[in-house]
C-alpha cells in the first residue's frame, strides 16, 4: 500500500494543497473547523508530516521552552506543562523542559540559546529574569512570555496571579475570624533565584499591618528539606506567645504539617487555624483551607499568548492577571474555638 501523499489528503478533506500545508505548518492561519477536516482525513489515511520538512520551510523549529526552577516538575509546574500543551500541540508545537538550578544556569541558557536557535518559543515559570536575557531572545525574535514572574519588565507577555493579594486573602479570613496572633511559614529559597512566591512573604506582613486593630506575627522559616513538623515545633518554643492561626507558602508546607498535627493529637482547628496556598491535588479531600490557583489556566493563556506573537499580531493585553479565590473548608475556625497553644504540651 502506497504511503499517502499531501494530494491524498486535499482530495479527502475537500480542500486545497495549501491548505493542508498550512494545517500543519501554519496551523494559526487555517480556522478550526477546516483544520479539524484536514486532520480528521490525515488520520484516516495515516498521513503524517515531520516537523523537519516543516521547518526547512517556515524557519521555525515548532519547539518550546519551559524554564522551571527545580529539578523535578511539581505540582505547579506539571499543570502549567498541561495547560500549554493543551494549546500547543494542536498547534504543531512540542514542549521542552529546561530545569533552571541557579543565576548561572539560567544565565548559561539565554547566552546559549541565540546561537543553537533551537526554539520558537521560550516560557519562564515562577522566576525573574533579566533585561539583558530578553535582549538576547529579542534579537533573534523569539517571544519570551513570563508565567507567574514578578515583574513584566522586557516580556513579550505574561500570565499571572497576584500573590500577595492571594495570601491577603487567607489573612483577612483570619482576622475576620478573631484571630490576632498569626504566623507565617515559609521555605527559604535554595537557589540564586528570585521566586514569585516571595511575594506571599510581603503580601502577609502587608495585611496585618493594614488591619485596624494590632495584629502579632511570627515569622516561621524553614530550609529546604527540613522536616516541616519538627522545625515548626522549634520554632513554637521559642516564642513568647504562641499563635492561634498560621498561614503556609503554600500546601507542600500545610498538608505534612497538618498530617503531623494529627498524628501528635494537636487538633486543627481546635488548638490551630491553618491556611495554605495552592488547592492543591489533595487539598479538597482532607478539607484544607486554602488560596486557589490554576496553573493549568495559566499554562493554557501563556500558550495562546504565545502564538498569537507567532502570527506576528501582538495581543491588545499582552500582561494578563488572574484571581486568586480562598476556598474555605475545615481547617479553620473562629478565636472563641480556639484553644490556645500555650495550653499545648509541645514535646514531639
């Protein structure tokens, strides 16, 4: 059986031969529907086209990148993943991911990249990058589109929640709910980088200060890898007067503490009101309160984003905002609920 050809599929699908070529190296100037018919034939008669033929005619090399800053994808990153591969690969467009450790490594791609050329598309998850990277990529017209990065300053565009208006969110909750004496508990940064996340650090400190009546933090840190339970008990101790609420950086810190609580009989939200950021896979199922973010939503907007740079048509809002909602469930409970910690015996 003879290997079906472009004529094949115009002939199946009703359409031109340019058309079909469009479909799968412009796949932004055919409209859906027409492209879903020549899909639909180039199914039926196994008919494929590589993305090497593909580039040797428009220039591109129908790749993106995904700059991480860790080792491993996360829960955040997996679903930013998702949600740009959910636009891109409809569009022709493959995914690379570039785990970014430090300052240097980062530093070491964008001074690679002009010269290897081997993307079309760089996306930059959760961490700042410089002026003097974005001018690289601008001088070879690659689109740089920020995901959950600070600053929007020489992006092409971006998609982003406000994170200190999130953690706003769960203090406020908080305050309304009587509590005075609140912590914060966060991880500090491993790498060079500067993470969006710190933003909840400010964002904390932000709110209580805003509250009308005196409000006492606590400022909880743990380093990487440091056993969320007993850092957090430490720390406790030490402390003159012990809070009745604690916000988290996010659920990675809340839900092994939470489990731990548990384990020791600390009851939340009996002896503690705890918040966490994310909603995270597992964050519905053992009833924690927390900050909602889509990361899939993100991915998803940065990708259309994205192409829309590709067709050489800038968006009207290149710099998206998205909001950030509390989901309140069983992790937190009103002052008058609350027992104290100081009644706590803190042994672990």
């Amino acid at each position: 059986m003879s290997k079906a050809s472009v004529y094949d599929v115009a002939r199946e699908a009703g359409v031109s031969i340019s058309t079909v070529s469009r479909s799968f190296t412009s796949p932004e100037k055919v409209s859906a529907k027409t492209r879903a018919k020549v899909m639909k034939a180039a199914e039926a008669m196994n008919f494929t086209v590589t993305h090497t033929a593909a580039s040797l005619k428009t220039g591109r090399t129908f790749r993106a990148a995904l700059l991480v800053g860790n080792e491993r994808l996360d829960w955040f990153g997996s679903l930013v993943r998702e949600g740009l591969d959910s636009i891109l690969h409809p569009a022709g467009y493959d995914t690379s991911i570039y785990p970014i450790g430090d300052s240097e490594e980062q530093e070491h791609f964008f001074a690679e990249l002009p010269i290897r050329r081997n993307v079309d598309l760089v996306f930059v998850s959760s961490f700042d990058i410089t002026s003097k990277e974005t001018s690289r990529l601008s001088s070879i017209n690659v689109p740089i589109i920020g995901i959950n990065v600070e600053s929007n300053h020489d992006l092409d565009g971006s998609v982003k929640i406000d994170d200190a208006k999130g953690i706003q969110l769960a203090v406020n909750h908080l305050l309304t709910l009587g509590h005075r004496n609140i912590a914060y508990m966060h991880i500090s940064p491993k790498s060079s980088l500067h993470f969006s996340s710190l933003n909840r650090l400010q964002g904390f400190l932000e709110a209580c200060r805003q509250w009308p009546e005196p409000v006492k933090t606590e400022l909880i840190k743990l380093q990487p890898g440091q056993d969320v339970f007993s850092s957090f008990i430490s720390q406790l101790q030490s402390m003159e007067s012990r809070p009745t609420a604690l916000c988290c950086q996010d659920d990675s810190v809340a839900i092994p503490l939470l489990f731990k609580l548990n384990r020791f009989r600390l009851t939340v939200p009996g002896n503690l009101s705890l918040v966490g950021f994310d909603d995270s896979t597992y964050a519905d199922k053992i009833g924690l309160t927390t900050i909602r973010q889509d990361p899939f939503d993100l991915g998803a907007k940065a990708g259309s984003l994205a192409l829309e740079f590709l067709k050489k048509t800038p968006p009207k809002n290149p710099y998206i905002t998205l909001d950030t909602q509390i989901m309140i469930r069983n992790t937190t409970a009103p002052i008058e609920d609350t027992r104290p910690l100081d009644k706590w015996a803190c042994n672990s």
